[in-house]
C-alpha cells in the first residue's frame, strides 16, 4: 500500500435561525442565551423580520443587542416590540426586554421591516454572528444516519433543526421517499440486496432547506461472502492518528482487522515496521484490544515502501521460516503477503521465493489462510501480475486469496467499473492458471481499495464503495478490504493524508460499509 511513511450574501445566511449568545448585563460569556432568527413574510416591497432571543442561562439577562448591516438604496421602516437606533446604514436593537427582564429558560421576540431591495449583512446578536436558514426555508439538517436495514427496508435518523420546521422530506435522488413531521423514517418496498443513497432536508411555509450530506445503505439478503475474516480493512498502529480499535469495533460491527507492516528488522529477521519487536510494542498492544473486544487479525507481511523479508531471505525455507516466527506470535489463523514494488512484485526471483515460502507454511500449519495481494491495471493483472499467478499454479502454492488492489493505476472517474473490470481479469487469469469455473475462481479472489483519494486523486465514494461490495458479494469473493481505517474519517478537500480520506463522509463510513461485507 501507498500512502505511508516513509512511504450576493444574502438574509439567509445573516439573519438565520440558530444558536447565538445574549447579556447578562453586559457583556456576559458568548454562551449565555440562545438567539433564533425565523422568517414571517418572503420579499415583496420591503422585507419582514422576526428576532426570537431565548435565555438558555440559569440567570436573568437584563439587556440584549442585535445588529446588522444594511446595503446602499435601503432603509429601515418599521419595528415594533424593540427600541431600535439608527446609524447611518448600521442598525442596532438595544436593550430589548420582556416585562423588562428575560427570566431563565423565557423567550422574547421583535420584528423589523427593510424598505429596499437589498439584502441585511452582518448580523450578530451581542457580538456572535447569526447563522441558521434564510428566505428560502429552515436550515440543512445533520447528522443523517442509518439505523437499520432489512431486507425490503432502510431506517434513517437526523438531527431535529432549530426555528420554524413544518416536516422533513427524504430525498432518493431527486425523488422523495417519505415527507415525515419527526427526525426518522423507514424507507420500505426495496429489493433485496439492494443499494440506495439518501439525503434529507427541512421546510416550512417559506421554503425548503438545501439538502444534507448523503448516506448510503443496502438492504440485507445479500448472498456471497467468507465470513468475518473476509472484511478486514487495514489498519496501521503508529501512523496516521490510529483509532483504538474496540471504538471502531463498536461502531461498526467490524471484526477483523489486516494490520500493517511486517518487514525486515534486518536480514530475514520479522518486525514490525522494520523496527519494533514481534511483541511488547504498540502492534501486540493493538491486537491485544482487538481480540479483548471480540476481533483478531491478519498480519500483513511487506507494503509499498520499507525493507522487505522477500528480498533479505536467501531461499523460500529461509522465509517461511521468518513468515513461521509471526504466526507462532500471536497464533494466526492467516497471514497477507502484500508484495509490491519493483524489490518484490517486478523481481522474478522473489516471486517464485514468496510463492515457495507460501507453499511450505501452507504445509506446516493445517488450516491457516494464504492471502497474496499485489496491484493491478484497470482490465486484470500487469505482465507481473498474470505471471504470479501462473507461478503459483506452476509451483503448486495453494494459495487461498489473490487479491488485487484496484486504485492508483490511473483509474479515472469511474472507479466502480474500473475495479469490476480489474477483478473480470483477474478472474480470466485464475481460470486460465488453474483450470477454474467462474465460481471456483470468484471464491479465491479478493478486493483491496482506497477509500476517498487515491495517491492518484482517483475518487472512491462511500457509495461507489458499497456498489463494489455488492458486486463482490454477490460472486462470493473471499476477501474485502481497503487502505486505510486510519483514513477512514472525513476531511472534503483534505487531500491524500494519512489520517481521513480527502472527501466528505461519515467517520467510519467505509469500515461500516465493508463490515456488512
């Protein structure tokens, strides 16, 4: 994997329904009461206002302040329930109260009208800016979720939206699926195994808001799939600000993690980054919580970048021997040789040393799960690629899992297609090796994206993701997993980090996605 070390304004957006401060006396902390602006009347010869300043203290607040900016060719006309100033074209309202004071938990309202087609700027109330909906409805609701599927239903969630809110609609596209008055909905009539995306918005009798971030979901009933180990995404303790696993565990239903790196420690002795002790350092301390919480791992054995065991082991007996000290660790029930680069993936030799290594640890330890995973173009395996596998044929390895890694290879736009055409020739070539039916040879394959950004900027959404987990699912591919947990945060613009993945998302979006896998 890559990715690693060292490896025009308007009314609406001013005057909006929100959460801002008032005074006690003056002034007193940003957070001593609560202002939400809502809307009466939309624009015809003038615009009408509506102030509602809620205390939110255990303390009586005896004055409050509201201000904002007016454009050149407007004017102020007519307030009522506030004393209010003018200033040139600065408006204040001032020492607006409610039987003279605000008691805690009371609210107090004013209204004001512009005269002018120009619109308000700069409103704050007791210095905090305004911030919420505007003219053409209530703000855009958060937090969208979902909370549970079937195998004909999706169950969503959201966050309430402060101000005037008459319903919510929820969005499938442009489509509605469900105008409801409370923040949940079930979506019902779906197919099974079937994949939606979903966004939400609020309205009221001025208009409706934009709409939320989407969410994506799939309904059960999905066929295919090897089980927990088979959805294990990697995760690389270190780097990256790495979560504490038993966190992602419990909020994603995850159970498997690929961890990452074995290398070199110095010839063909095992590390962990090429460093750190087999055990007693931060990977032991990882998979220790993981398997407190339930879970366990598979070790990968080499990456992108480092000092790799392939090339520093004299002969395959010598590195399965260093594959046999990391199983004897923390006894494993499968292992992932990620062979790349040109040290390991483009030399012939340590191809057929990893290949015989394989074969002997395979050998050695009845029962534990060889995983070879290794890039690939946007139709299958390079010229390296098809001659692994035609080696591990040739050679008799017995490996369980080939898997591809379907990014960074100049994918363009449409990932999903990319990567269903990538594995098609994986397929063909697996097929062609062994002899195999489609069935034979879907069930010894493997995916491995990057999820967000690529190094390559290629872009895999969370929606693009479950489209290709349902693909995978439905041929029963034997593993599924992506590069990285550590990334698996949102930063829309962020770039190719080490901890979120460059786009907007949910946090742990893509390992919930992978864990229904």
């Amino acid at each position: 994997m890559k990715l690693r070390p060292p490896r025009a304004a308007t009314f609406a957006a001013a005057l909006a329904a929100a959460v801002v401060a008032a005074t006690v006396a003056a002034p007193p902390p940003a957070s001593a009461a609560t202002a939400a602006f809502t809307r009466t009347v939309t624009w015809e010869t003038g615009y009408e206002g509506k102030f509602t300043v809620t205390n939110n203290t255990s303390t009586t607040i005896n004055s409050w302040n509201v201000q904002f900016d007016l454009p050149a060719g407007s004017s102020v006309g007519t307030f009522w329930d506030a004393l209010l100033t003018t200033s040139g074209q600065h408006v204040t309202a001032v020492n607006q109260s409610w039987n003279g004071t605000l008691a805690p938990g009371a609210s107090t309202t004013f209204g004001f009208n512009v005269n002018g087609t120009g619109n308000p700027t700069n409103c704050t109330v007791n210095g905090g800016s305004c911030t919420g909906g505007g003219p053409s409805g209530p703000a855009t609701p958060g937090g969208l979720r979902v909370t549970g599927t079937t195998n004909s239903s999706v169950s969503l969630a959201w966050n309430a939206v402060s101000g005037t809110v008459t319903g919510y609609r929820v969005y499938e596209g442009t489509t509605v699926r469900a105008t409801v008055t409370g923040t949940s909905a079930t979506i019902s009539g779906l197919a099974t195994c079937s994949a939606h995306s979903y966004t939400v918005t609020a309205y009221n009798s001025s208009g409706e808001s934009a709409k939320s971030a989407p969410v994506s979901a799939t309904t059960t009933g999905c066929t295919g799939g090897s089980g927990p180990m088979a959805a294990a995404p990697y995760l690389y303790p270190g780097w990256g600000d790495p979560p504490a696993p038993a966190t992602v565990m419990g909020a994603t239903g995850i159970e498997w993690f690929t961890m990452a790196f074995v290398l070199s420690g110095g010839g063909c002795t095992p590390a962990w980054d090429g460093s750190g002790p087999l055990t007693g350092g931060v990977h032991a301390s990882t998979i220790a919580a993981i398997r407190a919480a339930g879970g366990d791992v598979i070790p990968s054995l080499g990456g992108w970048s480092g000092n790799k065991l392939g090339p520093n082991c004299a002969s395959a007996s010598a590195l399965a021997g260093a594959y046999q000290q990391v199983i004897n660790a923390y006894g494993l029930k499968a292992i992932d040789i990620d062979i790349e680069n040109s040290d390991e993936f483009e030399n012939e030799a340590v191809q057929d040393r990893i290949l015989g290594a394989l074969k002997i640890v395979k050998q050695n330890n009845p029962g534990i799960k060889t995983i070879i995973t290794f890039g690939t173009t946007t139709t299958g395996p390079s010229y390296y690629g098809t001659r692994l596998v035609n080696q591990a044929a040739a050679l008799g390895a017995n490996i369980d899992t080939f898997t591809i890694m379907p990014f960074d290879f100049g994918g363009g736009a449409n990932m999903y297609q990319n990567t269903v055409n990538a594995a098609e020739g994986l397929k063909n070539a697996l097929k062609n090796a062994f002899g195999w039916s489609d069935a034979t040879a879907y069930a010894h394959m493997g995916l491995s994206g990057m999820n967000g950004l690529s190094d390559q900027q290629e872009l895999t959404s969370p929606a693009t993701w479950t489209q290709i987990r349902d693909w995978a699912k439905a041929r029963g591919l034997s593993r599924f997993t992506f590069w990285s947990v550590n990334r698996d945060r949102p930063c829309p613009g962020g770039g190719v980090v080490s901890n979120c993945s460059g786009i907007s998302q949910n946090t742990w979006e893509f390992t919930s996605i992978t864990a229904h896998y």
